[in-house]
C-alpha cells in the first residue's frame, strides 16, 4: 500500500489548511487511518484518526479545530486544520492500519507569522 500525502504549507496562525491522503488500494480495506505529526525534537504524536465505519479520535490539543474525514470514492482521507497555532509546526504524515501498517512521506506545515 502507498499513501501520498499533500497539502502542507506556510500558513499564518489563525489559518487554515486542507492535507490530503490518497492510498494506492481502496481505503474500504483499510481497517483505520490516521493523521501524526512530528515536530523537530519531539517524538510522532496522534493527531487524528478515522475508521472504515467513519468513527473518528482527536487528540486533545486539536479538537474542535482539526476535522478528520474519508472519501472512500477518491481513496483519500482529508484533514482539514482551522484555527491553526504555531505549536501544530510539524511534518505531518498519514498512517494506514492493515495487517500490518503503513506511512506516508510526510507533508511540512509551518504555522508562522
């Protein structure tokens, strides 16, 4: 399985931006994918995650302002980021959950004025 990511950018704080995974399967054999993120110097963090029943996790430091969801006909699952602080600066990458799990390559997004 191969996951693109896409989506990252520059972005002031207070801005919004859309990422994008798109896997190289049909996400409904997919048992869960997610959103991490790793910033310089810390360890890979949840950010969020969605089932294939479209039940969805956040981690605490993002709710109310990230919004998981799955287009199961584009084989893509979005994160869109509202409300965007400089502390969400990180690579960001998509995970699939199969048998075994998959990672995308990895998208920067640098929240900064």
């Amino acid at each position: 399985v191969q996951l693109q990511a896409s989506g990252g950018g520059l972005v002031q704080p207070g801005g919004s931006l859309r990422l994008s995974c798109t896997a190289s399967v049909s996400i409904l054999r997919i048992n869960l994918m997610g959103w991490y993120r790793q910033a310089p110097g810390n360890q890979r963090e949840l950010v969020a995650t969605i089932t294939r029943s479209s039940s969805t996790n956040y981690a605490d430091s993002v709710k109310g302002r990230f919004t998981i969801s799955r287009d199961n006909a584009k084989n893509t699952v979005h994160l869109q980021m509202n409300s965007l602080k400089s502390e969400d600066t990180a690579v960001y990458y998509c995970k699939a959950v199969m048998v075994r799990n998959f990672w995308g390559q990895g998208t920067l997004v640098t929240v900064s004025s």
